[in-house]
C-alpha cells in the first residue's frame, strides 16, 4: 500500500529531510519558491490550481520588478503543474522551487502558509517547520502480509511509497511459505505465522530476519529524519523489531493490533494522540531552558546576536515563529544583518528563514512555532552551546 509519483516530466514526491541539505545549497538566482495549501476532498480542491495560477502571476510580478527578463518564459516550466492530475490526489500542502529553469515540487501532509518568495536563495521556513514542527510523524504498520509506512501530522495520515522495503514475509524469506504454522498470543488475541521452523524460536528467527530486512529498507527513506515513529503491529512483534531497529526516534510504545485494513484516518486517530504529548512535552522543555538561560547569556531573541551564533554553530536551539518575517540580507560568512521595512527586491531574503537555514546547517534543532507558544514576542529564541 503506497502512493506513487504523478506521471509525466515534472514528479511531485513527498518531501524528506535528506532533500533540504540541496535547496539550501540553493540554486542560480532568482530563486522562485512557492508554497499553496492544497486540499485532499471534491470539490474543495477544485480551486487549487486556480489560486496556484494566481500565485504564478504574483511571481511574475516579483521577477519583473527584479530585472529579470522575460519573466512569463521563467515561469513557463511552472505552468506544467497546472494540467497534472496530482491536484485529484493531492494532500494539505505544495512546495514548488525554480531555478535555472529546474523545477523540484514536494507534496506535504499538512497545510502551509501560502506565499511567493523571488530571492537569491530558496524560501525553505515552511519545510524547516514540516521537518521540526510539533506536528509530525511516521508509523509502519506490519503484519505477515503487509508493511506500510504512514507519514502523518496534526491534520491525517497517509501512506508513503516505498522502495526497497519486503512487501511480506513471504517476500523477506524468499522461500515458500506454507509447510507448518506456528501461532503466537499477544494481549491483543492472536496471530498466525506461517514459516518452516518447528517452534516458537525458529519463528522468532524469521521474524527478525524480516524486519531487519524492512528496517535496511527504511534506512536511505528515513536518513536524517527526526520525527517520531511508531510501530502498529501485534504485540508478540514489537520487542523483535526493536532487536532489528536502527532508526534513532522509535518511541518505546507502539499501537498493538493488526492494522493490515488500516487506513491513513484509522492510523492517525490511534498515533496523534501519543505522538502530541511527546511534542508538547518536548516544546515545553526547550521553551523553559530559553527562559533559563535567557539571563546568563546563553540564550537570546536579538535577531543580530542569533545571527552571528547561527553562522559561527554556537546555536543549540533555536525556536521561530511561524508566520512572522524580517526583510533583509543575511551575510553567511560573518553573520552580519541588513535590515528592511519589506523586501526591496530579489537580493532581500526574509532572515527568519535565513537564519534558521544556518542554524539547522549547523546541527541546531530548530522549531517553527505558533506565536503564542513562543517564549519571547519576537521572531526568533535562541539557545546557545556556549
């Protein structure tokens, strides 16, 4: 059970965290960035590319104040989006990034605050906030016949394509599947394995070899992810897969049952709840060492100061708000900051952003949180290493 990418030239994929290390790379300038939210439900995504053509026009606009020449020719490789099927299977939000006439779009599951940024550089805030918000999460959902990973937020679930992963067990042991059955209990009721193994411990065995066959599957997907996962499996499975894990963030209680009819609604009634309290607790605690360190010189909201931490890799946190801007330009060598009332042009960035690229480049956790969660009334908190 998986999505699969939009045919055609232009593939909309889900985005993942390895990806954000290449748009911080940036591109050649301009740098147009777009970001609409998108609706999963007839008829309400029926306007989706209407206001994404709206959005077109207003970077137009953008490139031709800049001096871009013949601004309808850059956006042109843009325009593709507008006659692909994927607004029919879309989910809550679009990322699109042009530069050099390359196109790279990303589906999110969660909505995203919709805007067009012309710069030097790529407007990544809203994925810095889809990758370290308090909303978002994986669970793989195992049993004998099946694997899916869910990716999921605040808003719904769904499932993710996947490559390399053991369809089955039977798939994993690569061998036929059917001379003996052995059944195990759980508290939950119980399961059948089907394998060759004369006992329980030769069905432990194949067990683990199958799932440390899904977890090297899941290695090149989830590299450098921090969100939270969870295993939705029966309950004899979840101590045997943690002998197979390697992935840093599975949370030591799973969702114990068979979700092999599961969908992305179920999935997500069951993990949000559990998931929300680890985030809220999490944001708490580095909200209240900011508020700790704040007066000793470790922690600060001076949008300059942060700066220069960012750059120079003092910064271990740092907490921005979502929605909140300031224009100017960032020098990534030194940290120095340039400030405007509003962007002038293509060369101004919003140093939110910016500074919050630098941060992340650096090994920071970096958070984009709603104003009123934020410990300070400005855009940006920072704890610092030293």
């Amino acid at each position: 059970m998986a999505t699969r990418p939009t045919s055609g030239a232009l593939e909309i994929r889900p985005f993942r965290a390895e990806e954000l290390t290449g748009l911080l790379r940036g591109g050649v300038p301009p740098c147009v960035s777009i970001y609409l939210t998108t609706h999963r439900k007839h008829p309400e995504w029926k306007q989706d590319p209407v206001r994404f053509r709206a959005l077109l026009a207003e970077a137009e606009t953008l490139l031709s104040n800049g001096g871009a020449r013949d601004a309808k020719s850059l956006l042109e490789p843009l325009r593709e989006l507008l006659d692909k099927p994927f607004w029919e299977v879309a989910l809550d939000g679009l990322a699109v990034f042009l530069s050099g006439g390359a196109v790279t779009a990303y589906r999110l599951p969660m909505p995203v605050q919709e805007g067009v940024v012309v710069a030097d550089t790529f407007h990544t805030k809203p994925l810095l906030r889809f990758l370290h918000s308090n909303r978002r999460y994986f669970v793989l959902s195992i049993t004998q016949n099946d694997v899916t990973l869910y990716e999921g937020s605040s808003y719904g679930a769904g499932a993710v394509e996947l490559h390399g992963v053991p369809a089955s067990l039977r798939d994993a042991l690569g061998v036929p599947i059917h001379d003996r059955m052995v059944t195990a209990h759980s508290p939950v009721g119980s399961f059948v394995f089907h394998g060759r193994g004369p006992d329980r411990e030769q069905a432990k065995e194949e067990l683990l070899k199958y799932f440390r066959a899904i977890d090297r599957g899941l290695r090149d997907l989830l590299r450098d992810e921090r969100a939270p996962l969870l295993l939705a499996a029966v309950g004899y499975y979840h101590s045997i897969y943690r002998e197979a894990n390697t992935y840093p963030h599975l949370l030591p209680s799973g969702l114990e049952g068979n979700f092999e009819r599961a969908n992305g609604e179920q999935i997500h009634a069951e993990a949000w709840p559990r998931v929300k309290r680890q985030f809220d607790a999490e944001i708490a605690r580095w909200t209240e060492r900011y508020r700790d360190a704040a007066g000793t010189g470790l922690g600060s909201a001076h949008l300059e100061d942060i700066a220069v931490a960012a750059v120079s890799g003092r910064v271990r946190c740092l907490l921005a708000a979502e929605g909140m801007t300031a224009w100017g330009m960032l020098d990534r060598a030194t940290g120095s900051v340039t400030r405007h009332e509003r962007q002038l042009d293509e060369r101004d960035g919003d140093l939110v952003d910016d500074i919050s690229e630098e941060a992340f480049r650096r090994g920071a956790e970096v958070y984009v949180l709603p104003p009123d969660q934020m410990p300070t009334r400005q855009p940006l908190a920072a704890i610092y290493r030293f």
